[in-house]
C-alpha cells in the first residue's frame, strides 16, 4: 500500500485556479443573493448570475467531476472532489458553480445507476448539465432518525403505483422537476427489506406542497426550501420504481455514503475560513499594550485550531482515499463515513465559537460572516442522519475487531503476563 500526501502537478494547478476563481468570482455571489434556495433554484436571479461561471467550470473540464467521463463528468474520484470542496465550501455558490451539490450529485448518481434510458434522457441529462434542480425525500413528520417509523406507503395497481402518506424536509422540492421518494412497498417485512425508491415527476396529481420550512429565522415563515409534502392517490408509472422493490435502502446508500463525506469536505472549506479570520484578526487587534497574537492564551486557541483541522481534514481525505481504493461503500468504508460525519459539529462548534470569540463584539455582529456560519452548525449534527446513530456505527464496526477476555482477568493483565515473560526472559535476571 502506498501513501502518498501530495497532489500531482496538474491538478494543483487546476486547484490553484479554484481557490482564485471561487474567491474572486463565487464569493461575492454570497453577499447579493441571500434566500435559501437561491444556489439551488435553476430559475432564480443567482442562476442567471452564475450561467457565465458555469461555463467557465465546464472550459477547464471541472464540470461534475463526482460523475463518471461516460455521463460527462471529470470522474476524477472522491480524494480530488475532497481537494476540490474544501475550497468551494468557501461558498454556498461553489458547488452548484462546478455541478456537484448536494441533493442533485447523489440523485445524479441514483438515476445513473437504476433510471431507464427514458428517465435518463430526460431528467438525467439536464440534472448533469445543471439545467434542473432534484430532491430526495425520505424523513416523515413523524420519523426521520428511525427508517422503522415510515409509513409513506406505495401499493402496485395495475401499472401504476399509488403513493399515499407524507413526508418532511424534502430540500429543494419547491423547485424541483423530479423527487426521488423513499416508500414503503411491503409492510410485512423489516424496513430495509420493505422500502423502495420511485421517482415522482413535478406536477404529479396526488403530490401536494403544504408547506416549505426555512433552517433558521432568515426568511418569512414557509418561505424557507424545505417541503412538507402530502401524497394523496398519487399515481406514478411502474417502471417509475428505481432499482428493486424492496431495495430501496441499498439504492439509497449509492448517494448518503458520498453526501455525507460532501458535507464534511466543504466543513474543511468552512473551518479554514474561520481560522483564517481568526489569524487576521489576532494579528490586527492590540490590547493591553501587545497585539492579541502574542498573548499565550490566543497562541494556544491558534495552535489548538491549526491542528484540530489538519487531523479532521487528513480524516476526511483518508476516508475520500478509502471511496476510491473499494470503490463501493463497505464496511471499512461505512465506519470512516459515520466518523467523520459525527465529527463534524463538534469540531465545527469549537474552531466558529472561538473565531467569534476572538472578534468580540465583531464576531457575533451581522458584519462578519461568522454568526451565518454559527447558525448552520446544528444542522450538520442531524441531515443525512443524527450524530449519535453515526456514532454506533464507528462504535458496533470498532468492537467487531475485538472479542471478550476468555478468563476472569483481561488479557492485559500486568501479573499473568508478567508470569509468562518471566519464563521467557527471566533467567537473564540470574
Ligand atoms: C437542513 C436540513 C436539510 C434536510 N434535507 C432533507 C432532505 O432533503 N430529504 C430528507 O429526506 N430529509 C432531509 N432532512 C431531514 C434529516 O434527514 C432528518 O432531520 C434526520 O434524519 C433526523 O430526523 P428527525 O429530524 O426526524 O429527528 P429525530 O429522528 O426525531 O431525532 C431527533 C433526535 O433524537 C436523537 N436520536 C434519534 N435517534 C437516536 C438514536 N438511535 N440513538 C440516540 N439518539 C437518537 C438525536 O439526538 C436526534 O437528533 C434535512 C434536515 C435538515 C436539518
């Protein structure tokens, strides 16, 4: 196995290019357009305003480098995609700008993976050239955490399936020309035996917006770009269904394992743009006759930052690493998925709440970004899944490697191992 820490020229200079690009041209998009769905929104005044960047991207072959080159893509794999996000998580324009955001990269993948060549044409190709936004609805108002708690149910009629239940949080609906929905088929097996994956095309009669939910207090109520959604008798075609009945959760793995190394990739772009402006800031700030950076209580906030994020970091571009090595989502895979992903909050809320500290009064004004950056936590310890259920994946695939002391001692037992190394060595003692 070899280990390498170095990127190959090529790309670094194409990484070179991203970090000015996204700073000079993608940042800014941030201050003008500020509603939730406007990186998203294929019809929205910032999708008219980012056409020309689009372009751009494309020029440089770093158009949806996540897909494969038969579908389009740069299909540079996850360890670059890493490399790339943690300069375009700077903002919340960079990925739809280089055709890799979230819902739609994973949903690209689902519909590249299970869709006909109907569905492909016409929902998959205008997906990938960033024509058209998705969405992916799986939570329900009265479950989200635990699949076993789903009761959106499709029952087959004759050709169709008919879609009767509701769901939650379904991100991007409101937009969207197609909602990849997780329903259950069976109720007489387990869960993830008796779920399945139907795509429902915008506009379906039966499927009807209640409401969209904002994270945050930002926008007027239910102008956010969160849906809750009521089907009712919605009917869809049979060939609607997208991999096998039943499989629904094992389609659905092909894009939660990549989202969620996605947001931890674009977590880095954020906690390096916290510590940036805590280093600028310590550097500019004098009290009690010395600048803040001379202070060994601040040294020691830098230090700590400095090195909490090249540990995350390396973590996430290991498990980006792992992606590619296995190509599939396996257990070794899963387990530094779920790591990362319940590390990212905490480490979050530590590097954010010092940067805002630091700044003092600045730092939790409207007048630097961190306060937007504070307020986004909380999410990433709950989509695609709460920290603690992520946590007993590392903890049940860690403990798997182990087995139970065979005697009332551990194994480590200092006196009966002590006994066995003296009968090894301890004539030497004579
Ligand atoms: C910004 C945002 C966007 C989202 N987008 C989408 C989307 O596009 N599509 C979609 O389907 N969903 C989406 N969601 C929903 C998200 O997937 C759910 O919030 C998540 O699965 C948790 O479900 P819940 O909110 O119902 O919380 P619950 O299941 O009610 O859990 C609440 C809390 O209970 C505790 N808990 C739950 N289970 C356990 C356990 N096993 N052990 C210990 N404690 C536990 C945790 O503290 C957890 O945070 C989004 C959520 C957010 C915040």
């Amino acid at each position: 196995m070899s280990w390498n820490f170095e990127t190959d020229s090529d790309f670094q200079e194409q990484l070179n290019w991203i970090e000015v690009f996204t700073r000079d041209e993608i940042e800014p998009l941030d201050l003008v357009f500020r509603g939730p769905g406007d990186p998203f929104d294929p019809d929205s005044a910032a999708a008219r305003a980012m056409a020309p960047l689009k372009e751009e991207v494309k020029s440089r072959n770093l158009w949806a480098c996540h897909i494969g080159p038969e579908l389009g893509g740069g299909g540079y794999g996850q360890v670059k995609l890493g490399l790339m996000n943690e300069i375009l998580g700077r903002s919340r324009f960079g990925p739809t700008v280089f055709g890799c955001q979230a819902p739609d990269s994973g949903n690209a993948e689902i519909l590249a993976h299970f869709g006909t060549p109907e569905q492909k044409e016409k929902f998959l190709r205008p997906l990938l050239d960033g024509e058209i936004a998705s969405c992916y609805s799986m939570t329900e108002p009265q479950a989200g955490a635990d699949p076993a708690e789903f009761s959106c149910v499709a029952t087959r009629d004759g050709d169709d399936w008919v879609i009767n239940g509701e769901k939650w949080f379904a991100s991007h609906a409101r937009f969207s020309e197609f909602l990849l929905v997780m329903v259950v088929t069976n109720t007489d097996v387990p869960i993830h035996q008796g779920a399945s994956i139907m795509l429902v095309e915008k506009g379906t009669p039966g499927m009807e917006i209640l409401r969209n939910s904002a994270v945050g207090p930002y926008v007027e109520q239910g102008d956010g770009v969160h849906a809750y959604i009521r089907f009712t008798d919605c009917r869809i075609p049979a060939e609607n269904l997208l991999g096998e009945e039943g499989k629904g959760f094992l389609v659905a793995q092909t894009r939660l394992g990549g989202g969620r190394v996605h947001h931890a990739m674009r977590s880095v772009a954020v906690l390096k743009k916290a510590m940036d402006m805590m280093c600028e800031r310590v550097l500019s700030r004098t009290t009690k006759g010395e600048l803040l950076a001379n202070k060994q209580l601040t040294q020691e906030k830098i230090a700590d930052t400095y090195t909490q994020i090249l540990q995350y970091r390396l973590h996430v571009l290991y498990t980006a690493w792992l992606i590619d090595k296995h190509k599939e989502y396996n257990r070794e895979v899963r387990k530094e998925i779920a790591a990362i992903k319940a590390a990212t909050p905490k480490i979050l809320q530590e590097v954010i709440y010092r940067a805002m500290h630091l700044h003092g009064s600045l730092g939790m004004s409207d007048e630097v970004p961190l306060m937007n950056m504070w307020a986004n936590i909380p999410e990433l310890g709950v989509v695609d899944g709460p920290s603690e259920v992520h946590k007993v994946t590392v903890a049940r695939t860690v403990l798997r490697d182990y087995e139970p002391s065979p005697d009332l001692f551990p194994t480590y037992h200092t006196p009966t191992k002590r006994a066995a190394a003296m009968a090894k060595y301890g004539h030497f003692l004579n």
